[in-house]
C-alpha cells in the first residue's frame, strides 16, 4: 500500500506547515507523497509548502472539488487520502488505513473532535461515532482507494459546497459496506465557530443541509453561505 495525501490549501499559512510536518512524520515510507493543491492563495501558504519539500500545486480553477481532484489525477499512490489543512490527523492513520483495507473496506473517515474545551462542541463531535452519512464531512479526513475513486468519477465539481458528502452519497449507494468509520478522532479546528457563534453556525449548517437535499443550485448555497458565516 502506498498512500498519496491531497491537502487543497486556500490562506492557510498557519496551517499548512504544521499538518505536512505531522503527516512527515507519521507517515514513514508508507506514505507516497503529499500533495499540496492551491486555489490562488494570497499569503505564504504556497511558500511554507514548498519548504517542506513536498509537491506544491496551483490548481488550474478554484474550490475544493476541483483541487482535490486535481490532486488525485498527480497522485501515484494506490490510496488516496484527502486532509483539509486546518486538521490534525491521528498519528496512527496509517496503521488504521492498513486495518481498514486487510478489512476489505475501500475508504473510510474518522471521527472528529474540536479543539476546544467547550461543552457544546464536545457535544456536537459525539455524534460523529455513529456511522451516519448526515454526520460525515470533510473535516473528518476521507480515505479511498484510487481504483473506487476513479470508479465513482471523483469529486463532482459542480458541487462548490458539500463536495465530500456528495461523492460519499454516491459511494453509500453503490456499496456502503466499503466505507468503515474508523472509533478514533482527528482534531478539527473551531475556528468557524469561534468567530461566529455556535448557535449562528448551527442554524447555517441546517440551511445549507436542507437546500442541499432538496436540489438547492450549490452555488447559491455557497455564497449564501459565505454571506452568513464570517467564514474565509
């Protein structure tokens, strides 16, 4: 098993160094390359990257979707694992990818927990133990072998929001016993409800959740989004 990390990366200066050092090292021979793929960032993310020695990319159009898939078409790996650059990854995600593909899973995700001390977003990271597809999200990091990505076309990129739900979505509908929650958590960053509030992001999520499954274009979510959230 050889593993190709996709990090799509838009100002994340604070980030980006930190997740490719941890992915370093953790990751040992088993992971291929990272993969570093920007959507035109504006501050030295790109230059923090490309210290690190690993692959930097300019992705030819913005939005995670196509950057991620832009990723994946470089890639070598015969896994492919997708990590937004504000998570921290278990350090023991390679021996649980290997678990999980001895275990005839194709693809899986892990938990999340904050990292916050709050009560209320301790809550909210409960429910990512149940294995529902209304609980999953790219937070959560996603792995998949490159021949079921492939399968399932990749990421459909006129999905600008919700993009990894989406593509599990398709996936749970071909065969759901190829995705395996793994019982451990990554740490996902609160720093969208920090500056927002809890309850205001809850209510947006709801929203752009309901607009979702009823076919909402998700262009409109995503800038009704951005227009309600202080969110990058």
């Amino acid at each position: 098993m050889q593993i190709s990390v996709i990090i799509p990366t838009f100002n994340e200066q604070e980030n980006i160094g930190i997740l490719i050092g941890e992915l370093q090292k953790n990751g040992g021979d088993t992971v291929r390359e990272i993969i570093v793929v920007d959507g035109g960032s504006s501050d030295k993310t790109i230059e923090i990257a490309q210290k690190t020695g690993e692959t930097v990319l300019q992705s030819p159009q913005r939005g995670r979707a196509a950057q991620m898939n832009y990723g994946a078409k470089m890639a070598t790996g015969d896994v492919l694992y997708f990590v937004h650059a504000d998570t921290r990854v278990a350090a023991t995600f390679i021996e649980d990818i290997q678990q999980a593909l001895q275990e005839d899973y194709q693809s899986g995700c892990y938990r999340f927990q904050f990292d916050s001390p709050r009560l209320i977003l301790k809550i909210n990271s409960y429910f990512t133990r149940f294995n529902r597809l209304s609980l999953r999200g790219g937070d959560q990091t996603l792995f998949i072998s490159k021949t079921l990505f492939d399968e399932l076309g990749g990421f459909d990129e006129y999905y600008v929001i919700m993009e990894e739900y989406d593509l599990l979505r398709r996936l749970w509908a071909k065969n759901r016993k190829l995705f395996k929650l793994i019982p451990k958590s990554v740490l996902v960053s609160a720093r969208k409800y920090d500056t927002n509030g809890w309850l205001r992001v809850q209510i947006v999520n709801l929203i752009a959740v309901i607009l979702f499954r009823f076919g909402a274009n998700p262009s409109r979510i995503a800038r009704l989004y951005k227009k309600l959230l202080n969110y990058r």
